[in-house]
C-alpha cells in the first residue's frame, strides 16, 4: 500500500468542489471515514471522524488534527475543481489539511514503524470557533487519552513549503462584540429635538480606538474593529436607534478582559453624556492558541531534519484558531506551512480567489509521518 500523490490531489480537488459549511460535512465526513477504513484504521463517527493507528507496544498516543469545514464565500477562480456549491468554497485550505492528514494516515499504515498509537482527529467547525469544543464536550479526551496534540495550517505569502511555529502565544483571541445604542429619533432639520444616534454612535467608534492606542501597552498586538453601523434612520429623518458590531483580537487573556472592561467604560460614559442608553454584548469566541514548549520543539527539531526552511519563533498570528480548545487541554503545537507565493496560492486566506497549494500534498503527509516517529520512536 504506497502514498499516491496524484490520488491525494483528486481527492483534495474533489474536496475543493464540494465544499461543506460548519456541521454541515456530511459528504466530507463520510468520504474521510471511508478512506481511513479502506486503510485498516479503527474508525470512530461522531461530531467528527476519529481515525486510530497502532503500532508496536508503546503506550504512548499523540493526536494529529485536521479541519474539514468550508466558508459562505462564493468562488472567482479559474482553475477546473471550482467550487461547485454556489455561495461556499474552501477559502482557507481545510480541505488540504483534510487530505494531508488522510495522506499522513496511508504513509504510517503503509510503514508502521512508530511504537505507539496515532489519533487522527478530522474536526468540523472551526471557523465559527465550535467544532473543538464540540468534540472535546463529547468525550474526546476520556475516550482517546493522547499525550500531545499537533495541527498545521497553510500559509499564503509564505515560501512553499516553509514551516514556522513558536513556543508560547501562536494565535489572537477572536471575541466579538454588539453595541446597542437607544436615543430619540426626529426630523433632519431639527436635530436638537432629539438625541441622534448616528452622532452618538460616531463617537463610540472613535473613541474605541483609543482603547489600544491609549489603553494598552505598545507592541500588545491587539485589534479592535467596528465592523458594522445599522441605523433606523432614512434620508430626512434622523435614527434614534443604532448598533455597532465587530470584532476584538487579543494576544493575552489579561488584554482581552481589559478590552471588554474598557469597552463597557466608553459606552457608559458616552450614554451618560448624551443622556441615551447604550448597552454592550461581549462574545469570547476563540481563546488564545499557547503552543507547549517541549512539543514546538519537536516540529522545529523534525522540519530542520527533514530539510525544510524552518522558523522556529515566528511572531504570533493575529487571525484565531479552534485548536486552542484542544492546547488548552493537552500539550501541543499549531505550526504553518507555507503555500506559496505565486497566484491563487498566495491570495490571503478567506479571500475569494484563493486555493491550497497540491505540491503541499508531498510535503505535508511526510512532514506528520516523520513527527509520529519522533514522538513515539521507532519499533
């Protein structure tokens, strides 16, 4: 049983045309599990796939993960696996991960030379920040007791092939946020007879912005974004109602908890001085991603051997992950694996013209199945 690289890149393509949204990869999940069975894997169906390899008589395990969900973006490439499920495409590269880690699973069932077990975790949701949680809630840890957990993500941008990770803060903390704010709404040309909401709500947006310029310590590397402004108001008639959403990223529990606090403080003060009422929903979404020092070392120790550019302390990433759920567990790395700078393989993540890299689909198989023999040792 070889590793078919041609047959891991129709696969990913058939995974690139039929995208699935958050708990909603039922195809993808039924041709994951399927694969893994085909490949004498102990195979486990719920709110993911868990595929189980053993080897030797070593007791330790480890878990490798891999996400499957898609985004609600709709597809402008050219290339022929477009995406067809009008309005959703894999604008993030889940479905090279889904096929690096099935490719990962043939390599070591093929040369089982490790001494212990492997847990293949294929997890759904994690853009929407809920599939980890889900599995973890379902009993992943007390059924499948692994020691370490890994995962990779592609990197646009970056030189094919490179792998970069850090001990320590990998990944922002997502949290979202609502602000409702009611005044009194009038006409357009008499604005003093009522309390406006857009004034007011222009002066929360402004004033939010301090709160890292002013509030936090330079180099924090935190975010604040207002994202959206809904009004009630029409061309003649001035709103009494707004609401601002958007989006906070934050490199420390401490910084993300003073955001919100800082945050309640600018809508009080501003309600108190308009004489209005603004009130201020805080959503933590993701938590911050923390890599454990012993297994981050690992991956720089086995991307070096395997001669691969290696970065081995990288500044943190200010987009957010779903693995924190599972580091936040166990001890583990999230490390990112470069997919190239030429075209649609170096458009941003999310963006609507971009595409994992099938070159990654020798690498990255390789690159798990020599970090399972390290971990584990050879038999």
């Amino acid at each position: 049983m070889t590793v078919d690289v041609s047959e891991l890149i129709a696969l990913r393509r058939d995974l690139h045309q039929h995208p699935e949204l958050g708990f909603q990869e039922e195809r993808t999940k039924r041709i994951v599990a399927d694969y893994l069975r085909n490949l004498g894997l102990e195979v486990h169906e719920g709110v993911g796939v868990v595929g189980v390899l053993r080897a030797g008589k070593g007791n330790r395990a480890i878990g490798l993960r891999a996400d499957m969900d898609a985004l609600p973006i709709s597809e402008v490439g050219s290339h022929t696996h477009i995406s067809q499920n009008s309005g959703v495409m894999h604008a993030c590269g889940h479905d090279g991960h889904t096929t690096m880690l099935l490719g990962a699973a043939k390599q070591l069932a093929s040369d089982p030379s490790f001494d212990g077990t492997v847990v293949f975790i294929f997890q759904p949701n994690e853009e929407l920040g809920l599939g980890a949680k889900a599995m973890l809630e379902e009993g992943f840890l007390q059924q499948f007791q692994i020691e370490e957990v890994y995962a990779i993500h592609n990197l646009p941008g970056a030189p094919l092939g490179q792998v970069s990770t850090r001990s320590g803060l990998i990944c922002s903390s997502e949290s979202i946020f609502k602000i409702s704010i009611q005044g009194q709404g009038g006409h357009a040309s008499m604005p003093q007879a009522g309390r406006d909401a857009i004034t007011i709500g222009a002066e929360v947006v402004r004033t939010l912005q301090t709160i890292v310029s002013r509030k936090l310590a330079p180099g924090a590397g935190a975010v604040v974004s207002v994202t959206e402004f809904i009004t009630d108001g029409q061309r003649n008639v001035l709103p009494g109602s707004a609401t601002l959403k958007g989006d906070v990223r934050a490199r420390s529990p401490q910084d993300r908890e003073d955001i919100e606090r800082y945050m309640r403080q600018t809508a009080q003060g501003v309600a108190i001085t308009h004489d209005v009422s603004i009130d201020v929903e805080f959503d933590n979404e993701f938590m911050e991603t923390i890599n454990a020092e012993e297994p981050t070392e690992a991956v720089v120790r086995v991307a070096e051997a395997s001669g691969l550019d290696t970065i081995g302390n990288r500044e943190p990433m200010s987009f957010s992950e779903d693995f924190a759920q599972f580091t936040a567990a166990v001890p583990g790395c999230f490390l990112l694996l470069g997919n190239g700078e030429e075209g649609a393989h170096g458009q941003p993540l999310h963006s609507n013209d971009y595409d994992f890299n099938d070159e990654l689909l020798e690498i990255g198989p390789k690159l798990w199945a020599d970090l399972v023999r390290d971990r584990l040792g050879r038999k």
